[in-house]
C-alpha cells in the first residue's frame, strides 16, 4: 500500500513570547518590549529591589503602539538601556508623550518604577 501525503509541512518552531515590561509612573502605565536576555535580566533584577539604573530610556516610535496600547506611541526595542541619569527633556509622564508635551525623540521618565513583566519563559 502506498500512501502519498501533500501538503504536509513540518510545524512552525513556536515563536517566543514577547516580554513586556510595564512601568508605573505618577498613576500612568505604558509598556516596553524587553527584546534582549540582558534587558531582562536587568528589569528582573529591578523588580527584584536590586541596586540597577532605572531610569528606562528608548527612542519613542511614534503613531504605532506596539506592546503599548492603548497609547498611540512604543519605545523601540532595539534602543532601550536604563540609566542612573539622563537630561531633562525626556522626563514626563506617557500621556506627555502622547499628546507631544514630550517633544525629545527619546523618553526617559525619571519616577518610572517597573510593577510587573510578562511572557517570560516559564511563567
């Protein structure tokens, strides 16, 4: 007997989840992909209550929201660091961003505290 099967591909590897970090700030959310093991484990040891740079700074995209709706606006992944310091005309709030109160390119919310991370492996 002879079977003949078409159309059978081997399955897609599973993509893996997008990790998202969320930070607070002054009563306000938004969210950043966390696109690098090293940028995770650093928002991991900020949550933690580690001793880290945690100011979260990136590049604003502007017009997509990405992982961050509903905000009309996402920090690009392949920009982001945290830092101890950064210069003033990135601080604000996200609806700053939003409603381009926050004219920089960059956005580094100074009092941004990160409350939660998810799509992590495992979890």
């Amino acid at each position: 007997m002879l079977l003949v099967l078409t159309g059978c591909a081997p399955a897609a590897p599973e993509t893996p989840e997008t990790v998202v970090a969320t930070f607070q700030v002054v009563g306000e959310t938004y969210k950043v992909e966390l696109a690098t093991p090293e940028l995770i484990a650093h928002a991991q040891k900020l949550l933690a209550g580690e001793e880290v740079a945690t100011i979260p700074n990136g590049t604003v995209v502007r017009d997509e929201a990405g992982v961050n709706g509903p905000w009309s606006w996402h920090i690009d992944p392949a920009t982001l660091e945290f830092a101890d310091m950064t210069i003033e005309v990135c601080d604000g709030l996200p609806s700053y961003v939003e409603d381009r109160t926050v004219t920089s390119e960059q956005y580094c919310p100074w009092s941004a505290k990160l409350i939660a991370i998810d799509g992590l492996p495992g979890s």
